[in-house]
C-alpha cells in the first residue's frame, strides 16, 4: 500500500470523525420569520437543547409528518418540570470516497450525547455529556459544550462557559471550509465570555476567548470576536463578522460578509465569505493572506424534504496554490417524523496538494436521531 493510499485512509476517517455535528440548528429558519436563534433554542447562537416553542416548530414547519406531542421529549412519555430541558443526539455515518488512489467505505457511529438545560429565574445552565470520538487527549466521556447565560432582559444575554464563539454562520456540521478549513472542527469549543444583544432586526455579539486553560496540549487560540447582522424583510438576514486568535506567538485575523436569505419560504441561501490573514511568530517567514468561502442554495419540495447544492472554496495563502481546496456538492435531506433527520450527500474535493489534477468523490447517508 502506497503513501498516498494510507494517507487517504487516515485523512477519510479523521473526516468521519469531524463530520459530527456539535449541535443541531438550523440558521435557514429565517426563512419563516425566525431571526433569532434563541426563539427555538436556549443557546443565544442556536443549536443544542430546544425550547418548547422550538420542539413544536420541529412538528409544524420542519418535518413532513407529525402526531400531536411526537414533537416531545421521549415522545412525551417523561414529564419534566419547567425548569428542567433535556435533550440529545444520536448521529450515525456511512461514507464512501473514491479517487484514483483507493476507494475506501467506512461506517462510523459518530455521536451519542445527552444534554440538559436546568433554569432558575434568569439564569440558565446548559451541558452535554457524551463519549469521546475524536482523537483528543481526554479520552472516555466528556461534556463538548457548557455554560451559564444570564438574561436580564429579553434582548440581552451574558454567557460564559465552553461553546463555539458567534462568528459567520452557525452551519449544523463543521467540515465545511468556512469551520473546518479555518481551524473551528468538531471539538473545537474554546471557555469564552460572550455579551449578546437580540433584537427585532439587529443582532450583535462580544466574545472574549480564552482557549483551552484545562487542556493546554489542545493548543486553541485565544482572543476576541464580533458579530453583527441586519434582518429585513422578514426572510433575510446579513452581517459580518471578526476573529482575532493568537497562540504561541503565531496571529491572525478573520473578517468576512455572510447572508442568510428566504428568497421564499422554500427556498433559500446560505452564503458566507472570509478573509484570514496569519501572522507566524517567526517575522521572516512574512504573513499569509487567504480566503475561505461558501455557498449553499437549497429548495424544500415538499415540507420536510430538500434537495441542496453546495459550493466551497478555500486557500491559506494566495502566493500558494498548494493550500487551494475546491469542492462542489448535491444532496437530499429528509425530516420524516419529529425526532429523525436523514441526509444523503455526494461531493466532488480538488485537493491541490495531494491530488493536482483529480477529484475525489465522497459520498455519505447521514442519519440523526434527536430526543
């Protein structure tokens, strides 16, 4: 077996694991009206355990089919008192690639985490707690996000805790080249302290970064970021956003456009652009200046079913057109009955640096099971 052949293998399992999505949301909901993510979420930036109100859209608008409490946690059969949410995911992936090295298939049980949110007057305490299945340090069961968020008023939100910084927009899985290519993977999460203001048509997000202060040898960035979006018109969303990261000397900054737009109730854009500028320690080396971007257009032909079309871009360093990454997609995504989600995908990857002149074809059937 050649070097390239092994490489494939490993890259193809690592992007088994990484596909795993840390939280399940839906940011194309604005297409309804839905601006803020915390109308179906108790995350300010969406994902994670859903609200009651969030639970009965999952039957209304987002699946084909539904019975009166389907929607309910456990189908209803558990009885939880107000202060109490809970929740999981259970995600399970077939994934198939072929270049003209090797084809190779893996079936890979992705994620089985359970969450809670536990609320008392204005404050509410979030946390998953699940196996391991990345190649992290830390091994057995781990909880990937936590926090507590303060709101004193319907439009402000004060968190602080392990999550995703608000930065583009919040996609429901992270090998995209806008989180992934950019260093934000599955298990990426980072201790920040976030202010939020949620408005009616104006969103703005402050997060101070602190890394990985329990997990040194993870060696996350620390820094700041910002965020700021305009809804209008009911269906469309825009802003942009800003990232500053540094460790072990090394700097860089992000600042890009994105959009979420309802063009109609059925049929939707999500589209984001980033520019990065990196900054090694090492003054001689000189900085880096690169562009991640992505295009997804998706059409729901009948309430609970979408076929999609995607489009990425990336490259690290314009003077390098070995970082340049292409990759162009199709896909079904189907929510029969509250609770499941499946998702079929074939992808077409230019990789430069390992295969110039080929594409590989990836393929996967995702199946997401949520409590």
């Amino acid at each position: 077996m050649n070097f390239k052949k092994v490489a494939l293998i490993i890259y193809l399992v690592i992007i088994a694991l990484l596909f795993t999505a840390s939280a399940f949301c839906f940011p194309e909901m604005v297409r309804h009206g839905y601006v803020n993510c915390i109308s179906c979420h108790v995350s300010p930036t969406g994902g994670g355990t859903l609200t009651p109100y969030g639970r009965q859209l999952s039957k209304e608008i987002l699946s084909q089919f539904g019975k009166e409490g389907e929607e309910q946690f456990v189908y209803g059969t558990v009885t939880l008192p107000e202060w109490l949410l809970a929740g999981g995911d259970l995600r399970i992936l077939q994934l198939y690639a072929d270049n003209p090295s090797v084809r190779q298939a893996k079936y890979i049980p992705m994620q089985a985490d359970l969450e809670a949110a536990v609320s008392y007057k204005k404050v509410t305490a979030d946390a998953t707690f699940g196996p391991q299945e990345s190649p992290l340090p830390t091994g057995g069961f781990f909880s990937r996000r936590h926090y507590v968020n303060y709101k004193p008023s319907d439009s402000l939100s004060f968190r602080g805790g392990r999550f995703f910084p608000a930065y583009g927009v919040n996609l429901p899985d992270h090998i995209p080249a806008i989180k992934r290519g950019l260093g934000w993977d599955e298990n990426g999460e980072t201790y920040n302290i976030e202010a939020a203001f949620l408005g009616d048509e104006f969103n703005f997000y402050v997060t101070g970064i602190f890394g990985r202060p329990d997990a040194q040898t993870l060696n996350r960035e620390t820094g700041g970021a910002f965020t700021g979006s305009y809804a209008f018109f009911d269906r469309f969303k825009l802003g942009a956003s800003y990232y500053y990261g540094t460790i072990n000397s090394n700097q860089r900054h992000l600042l890009g456009p994105w959009g979420i737009l309802g063009v109609t109730p059925h049929l939707f854009l999500l589209s984001e652009v980033d520019f990065q500028k990196y900054q090694p320690s090492d003054a001689s080396s000189g900085s880096q200046t690169g562009l991640a971007e992505y295009q997804k257009l998706d059409y729901e032909i009948v309430q609970g079913l979408h076929a999609f079309i995607t489009q990425e871009f990336f490259q690290l360093d314009f003077n390098n057109s070995g970082t340049i990454q292409r990759i162009y997609g199709l896909g079904i995504q189907y929510f029969p009955r509250p609770h499941f989600e499946i998702q079929g995908v074939w992808e077409r990857q230019n990789v430069v640096a390992s295969f110039p002149n080929n594409y590989t074809d990836y393929a996967w059937l995702l199946f997401h099971y949520y409590l």
